[in-house]
C-alpha cells in the first residue's frame, strides 16, 4: 500500500457509513484514488474508490462513477464485482467494490518474462471474463498489465478491475470520455488512437499484454508521436515467441480489426484447440554475395537477439565475389568471411553523454559508419574501431538511441558489449513520457539493460501563482502554502490553497489553471466553497482572531447532536453558543448568511434586544449554551427565531459570532436583510466597530436533500 498523506480525503481508521474501516491507500489515479477497508460488520475486505477533491462537484464524473456501478450486473470470476455509491456527509462520492488480493501483471513484467503456460492460462480467463463483458455491450477500452490482478498470485484467478472508461455500446448509451482517445498508447489498438473501438479493441489490448508479459518489457512504439502512430499500423513483434503463443498473439493483434479473432469467445477457443501457423520453410544453403568496395553496406537489426561475433569467422561459406575482390578485401567488406586486421577489444566500451549541451563519445566502435556518425555528433570524441563480441545490429541500436535522446538536456549511454545503460534529465514531462513509449524502460535492439529516466520539474515562477490565485479570486483573498516567494517554487514543493471561493465552477476552473502550470507538482485545494451571496459580506467581514465561542447544531424535535451541521429538507436546525468559563463579559453579535442571500440576525434583534454576555449568562458560572435560534416548538412558545428546511433553496450557509467590548451598528439591524444591505452596514461601520471587536467564529451550515 501507499504512504498516506494529509491530503488524502481518507485516512486510515476513517469509517464510512458506519461499516468500513479504512486500512490503507492502495493506488492513486487521474481522477479517483482507491483505497482498501475492512466491513466491521462481516470483517470482509473491499476496495474503495472515491473521486478526488477537484471532481467532486463535477456531475460529468458523478455520471462516470454510477456507469461504473452499473458493471456490477456483469457477474463473472474474471471481472471486479461491483457494488455500489455511496456519498460521505461532506458529500463526497465513493464506489465499493471486491478487493483483489494478488499481484497486478505490471508488477509481474517488472520483474521479467513469464512462462508462456501462465500466460496461456491467464489469457483464457481474461478472454472468458471480457466476453461477460462484451456480451453486454461493455468495452473495457483500458486493459493493460496494470488493469489485471492474479489473485492470490494463481494466473487461473486473474480477475479485470477499472472499467473506469469503459464503453457503453448499447444504444443510447452515454460516456464521459465519448469517441476520444481512451486507454494507454503501449496496449490500445490501432483503431483506438482515432477513437474507434469495439470488442476486438480489447482483444488486440490483451494479446498485447500477453506479449510485453511473455518478454519482460513493454511494447516499444517510437521515438514521437509520428512514430507510434506508423508503428500501430505494423504486426507486433512476435520473432521467437513459441507456439501456440506466437499463433494466438498474431491473431488477437493484428492491425486490421477484420483480421483478428472475432470475439473473445474465438479466443477462448483458439486456446483450447491450438492451431499453430505453418512453419517457414528452412533455407539449407545461402550464398553471401559480398558488395563492391565502394558501398560498404548497412548494418540492419538483427532479429536473434543472441549477440553475434564480430571475431573472424571459422567456417566453410560458398562466396561469390562480384567485382572488385581486392578493393573489397582491403577496404575491410569482406573482414566478416575472411577475417579482419583490426585489433579486438575486450570489454567493447563505450561511452557517449551530453552534459552543459556538449556531447562526447569516447571507446570502441565497430565501423567507419557510426565512427562518423559520433564524431559529427559529438564536440569531441576520442573513438577507436576495432573488433569485439558485439551483436550485428549494435550501431543500428545506438543511432536508435541517440536519434531518442537527443533532445534531452542531459544523458548518458555507457556500454561493455552489448549490454548498458541508459540515464537522461529532463524538465518536460512529455519528453520523459515519449522517452518511456519508445523503449518501455530498456535499451533496444540486441542491447539490454535499463533506461532510467529522471525528470525534473522547473522552476514554477512565483508571479505565475500571484497571478492565477488573483484571477480566480471572486470571493475574498487566496493564499498559497507555502507562501509566495520571490523567486518561485522548486520541483519538490506542493501548492496548497486556501480561502473563500463563490462556488465550485471557480474551483475547478482554479485547479485546472494551476495544474496546467504546475506539471507534476502536488496541488492540495483547501477551499471554502461559498455561494455569491455568502462572498458578498465575506469580502467586508473585519478581521479579526477566532475566539472561543463554539457553535454546536442539534436537530429540533429529537435533540440529537449534529457536529456536521448538514441538515436535510423537513429537518429542523438548532444552533446553541457554548460559552467558555472564562468569556464573562462583552457582547455576542450573531448572524446566519443563508443560502437565498438574506441574512438573518439572531443576536441581538428586535424580539431580543440584549446581547451582553453577562445578562446571557443570567448568574450561571462555568461553560454555559446560549441558544440562538430554537426548536420549532420553542419557538411558537417563547417566539424566538426558527427555521426549517425546504428545497427552495439549498446549499451552504455561514453563522457568523462577533465578539465585541461595546455593541455594534448605530442600533438594532433588522431581524432579515439582503447581503448586500448587511455588507453596506459592515462597510460603513467598519472604523467605528473595528476597535471594538475582539474575535470572530464562523461554522458552516449546509442544507441538502436526503
């Protein structure tokens, strides 16, 4: 599991709905995080995913969650079983599903091949359990090695999670992310990338996990964006793959939707009837036909990825020389059938990097070819040719891996043979992305050995900040943790805001323009979501310290205590002030902000005048409850200020306590005014009152259907 962190919107020892006790945080996405909790009821485990913070409000993604939930009439061992949405009293949405506990195929190509029978078995079950899917109408769009959980580690209990963006087919269906692009570029079908899928799209995406899993290493696609494009068009690569895994991978994968297997039913039946494609006929004599001197030729990749000596060879070759046999012998084309005069080198080093944007290359190299190609690259080069137990296709690799790095602002190729690594900086995430899609993480070719990445992020510029923070502020001042600098943000701080913001449109819009500068960094919204009215008398509030004034909710005709302060439509909200012992004089000036845009004043009004701490106390010592606006009953006794909720208006209000050493106002406001009447009361009164108020508590009170 994860490492929690504070602003995760679920923490270990959190219970939801009074039953599920949260244990962990299991993975953390785009949209949603998924967390793992255990019923205190049944003591069963399950999954829990919520949407973040900055989709919460958004019904695009509330529509996205319940299409999720609807899955769960999928009933098959291969599929998550869904359960259902649920939403916390903060309003927040949560989709409960089975816990899978097992290890996810991305874990399993991680640590390297896997054995063509697992593969076998764990290509059956998921194929059985896409064709409960399909035979639905649901496309999952997203299968990857990520996306596939074996459970218990058994490959026959490998189980699909995440249809998060899966495609509804039937008609009339709606989705989130529509035709679009959906899924990821390594494993999604050609069609796919135009956004055109089907079932035989998840068939393609399964047989090409299948292969990354089979080889250890994911798909490589190219060098940008063109490339990837170009290289979906082509057959995957299934050169030494054994039968019947080489047949079955061919035929789920192959580019052309028509030419695949037909649905995952085929699949399933492919496999448990094998039908192995013929085998190439085997050439017994070749003739080597060695060029002129003049054209030396070039090196192409070599698909054995067994390494080659380049030594001198010792066998027995029928050759047939046209032309220019001497020149050929001595320019060195025929060093691989009759041998060569340059010295070997062993280890077969290599070293090329770019630091400060200068590229250098120092070692061995096989050829004149990539001799050239490294010198005109390189500001200097101390480079020898020479002969070494290097693959055929070895310069082919390195110019592959140069053409991909070389926009980098930093690298570094280190080679003994055939083996290397590979490290490159970079502060463009895009980079370090297509850098990932091109090699999956390991050299290409007959090379082997990592790539390894770092990105860094820039500078963010504090002005940057400065300015989205002010553009978005249309209900107070925000202000960022930590605190605007002068110079900017370095790569390993979080942006955390916090304040007052009109309604949620302005907090999405707000995270949207400081995540589009803010690349990777953590961006944590503490914001008070207002309403117009609410920022109205927000932007004149005095400012002033929180006092110790406490406002407690309780609902009228049962008592019963609600520290949420979330009441629904026919219910009655109480509010009492809990004095401390130690606040015995001064005055308590009382308003609620409502939702409509009134604002009505509990303490002092016209029916209640007195205001003084000390006549509210009337003679009682130690921490005494004030109540200021009653239950409904009360009320038609003694006539005080009551309210009950209905669905005319709903939303956020805000109680507002001022502390005070004389009254406030030149007297009594009305009992019900505007927002902005009482703002213009604030304004006006804001010298003569500011002297005089001592502190300030606000609680909010939000109203909801059930």
């Amino acid at each position: 599991m994860l490492e929690s962190m504070p602003g995760d919107l679920f923490q270990p020892g959190d219970l939801l709905n009074n039953t599920y006790r949260i244990e962990g945080l299991l993975g953390r996405g785009g949209t949603s995080d998924v967390y793992k909790a255990r019923s205190e009821i049944s003591g069963n485990l399950v999954a829990v995913k919520v949407l973040k913070r900055e989709h919460a409000a958004n019904e695009d993604f509330h529509v996205l969650m319940a299409r999720e939930e609807n899955i769960r009439e999928i009933r098959h061992a291969a599929v998550v079983r869904y359960s259902e949405n649920h939403r916390t009293p903060d309003g927040h949405i949560y989709l409960l599903m089975d816990f899978v506990d097992g290890p996810a195929l991305d874990k399993k190509l991680r640590q390297g091949p896997m054995e063509m029978e697992d593969l076998m078995i764990i290509c059956r079950c998921v194929a059985q359990g896409l064709e409960a899917a399909h035979l639905r109408n649901i496309v999952h769009r997203d299968l990857s090695p990520d996306n596939i959980i074996l459970r218990g580690g058994n490959p026959a209990e490998a189980v699909i999670i995440d249809f998060g963006i899966a495609k509804d087919t039937n008609p009339g269906a709606q989705t989130i992310v529509g035709n679009e692009f959906a899924g990821k570029y390594s494993y999604a079908a050609p069609e796919q990338l135009s956004g055109q899928t089907d079932a035989r799209s998840d068939i393609y995406s399964l047989g090409a996990l299948i292969l990354a899993n089979f080889r250890g290493a994911a798909p490589k696609l190219g060098n940008n964006p063109m490339e990837v494009v170009e290289n979906k068009q082509n057959p995957l690569d299934t050169d030494a793959v054994p039968e019947p895994l080489k047949t079955l991978i061919e035929r789920m994968c192959a580019p052309n939707p028509d030419d695949r297997f037909q649905s995952a039913t085929e699949v399933v039946q492919f496999i448990d009837h094998p039908i192995a494609a013929p085998a190439p006929e085997s050439i017994e004599e070749a003739t080597i036909i060695v060029p002129q001197a003049a054209s030396k030729p070039t090196a192409k990749p070599d698909p054995d990825p067994t390494p080659k000596s380049r030594m001198p060879m010792v066998a027995l070759v029928a050759v047939a020389v046209i032309g220019g046999g001497a020149a050929a012998f001595f320019s060195g084309a025929l060093d691989g059938v009759l041998g060569s005069n340059l010295p070997n080198a062993d280890p077969f080093a290599l070293v090329v990097e770019k630091v400060d944007g200068t590229i250098s290359a120092s070692g061995f190299v096989p050829d004149d070819r990539i001799l050239t190609t490294l010198s005109e690259q390189s500001g200097q080069a101390d480079l020898t040719i020479a002969n070494g137990d290097i693959a055929d296709s070895w310069s082919v690799d390195i110019e592959t891996v140069l053409a991909a790095v070389s926009p980098f602002p930093a690298w570094k190729l280190s080679l003994s043979g055939n083996s290397g690594t590979l490290t490159a900086a970079t502060t463009d995430a895009s980079q370090a992305a297509m850098l990932e899609q091109a090699f999956g993480g390991r050299l290409p070719g007959a090379l082997d050995g990592p790539v390894e990445v770092a990105f860094e992020l820039p500078i963010l510029a504090a002005h940057t900040v400065a300015d989205i923070l002010k553009d978005h502020a249309d209900c107070g001042a925000l202000t960022v943790n930590p605190p605007l600098s002068t110079t900017g943000y370095s790569p390993d701080e979080s942006l955390q805001v916090k304040g007052p913001v009109a309604d949620t449109a302005t907090r999405v819009t707000l995270f949207d323009a400081l995540h589009a500068q803010a690349d990777e960094r953590r961006i944590i919204l503490d914001v008070e979501v207002l309403n117009a009215a609410l920022c109205v008398v927000e932007q004149h509030l005095p400012k002033a310290p929180v006092g110790p004034v406490d406002v407690a909710f309780s609902v009228g005709g049962e008592g019963t205590p609600n520290p949420s302060g979330r009441f629904y439509v026919g219910e009655n909200p109480v509010i009492d002030l809990v004095l401390p012992a130690s606040l015995t004089d001064g005055f308590l000036t009382v308003s609620i902000l409502d939702v409509s845009g009134n604002v009505f004043h509990l303490l002092p009004n016209i029916n209640r005048p007195d205001n003084a701490v000390e006549n509210l106390r009337d003679g009682r010592a130690g921490e005494v409850a004030v109540r200021v606006a009653f239950d409904l009953q009360e009320a038609a006794t003694n006539g005080g200020i009551a309210f009950q909720v209905d669905d005319s208006s709903l939303g956020k209000s805000k109680v507002l306590v001022l502390h005070s050493n004389a009254p406030l106002f030149e007297g009594l406001r009305p009992t019900t005014e505007s927002a902005t009447g009482f703002a213009e009361a604030l304004k006006e009164s804001s010298d003569a009152d500011v002297g005089r108020i001592t502190s300030l508590n606000t609680q909010m009170l939000v109203t909801a259907n059930p």
